[in-house]
C-alpha cells in the first residue's frame, strides 16, 4: 500500500501550504467526479485512506509516485493535473524565492 507521506523536519513556508492545498483541492474534485467515495477509491487503487484523505486536505505533502497513482485513478492525465495546478496557482507563483 503507498501511503504517500513524507516527512519534512523543516517549518513549513506559506508557499508550500497553498501548493499543498491547491494540488488537495484539483484531486478531491477529481475523486468527486469519479462518484466514488473516498473510502471505495482507496481501497480500489491500494492508496492508503488516512493519506488519502490528508492529501485532499492539504494537510501533507505526497510523492510523485503517489500524485500520479490518484491522477491516473481518478482518470486524469498527470499532466493535466500539473496544468490545473499551475493555473490554480496563477503564473507568478513560485515556491523558491529568487
């Protein structure tokens, strides 16, 4: 089972929160479309559900390997998550400062 998780020891930056939180938001909607529940599509695509669940929420951080696993599941090219995210997120936003 992916769980996802990655454990960072630093603060966490108000950047990396709204990106968390605007990749959550595009794989809940994606999730919703599917009419499956978050549970059913856990289960279904071996993610773990408590991840799952947290990753909606923008509440931690998931892998590459993961993001692609819900994109794919939810049946979504990752690349078009990745230009979903990058419009919620709007053309100036970056998440080093220069």
């Amino acid at each position: 089972m992916i769980t996802g998780m990655h454990v960072n020891m630093q603060p966490e930056n108000k950047k990396s929160v709204i990106f968390k939180i605007e990749a959550g938001k595009i794989f809940e909607k994606c999730r919703k479309i599917t009419g499956v529940s978050q549970r059913k599509f856990a289960d279904e695509y071996d993610i773990d559900r408590g991840n799952l669940s947290k990753i909606e929420k923008g509440i931690v951080d998931c892998s590459l390997l993961t993001a692609w696993k819900i994109a794919e599941a939810a049946g979504i090219k990752f690349s078009d998550f990745a230009k979903q995210l990058e419009e919620n997120l709007g053309d100036d936003f970056k998440l080093l400062d220069e």
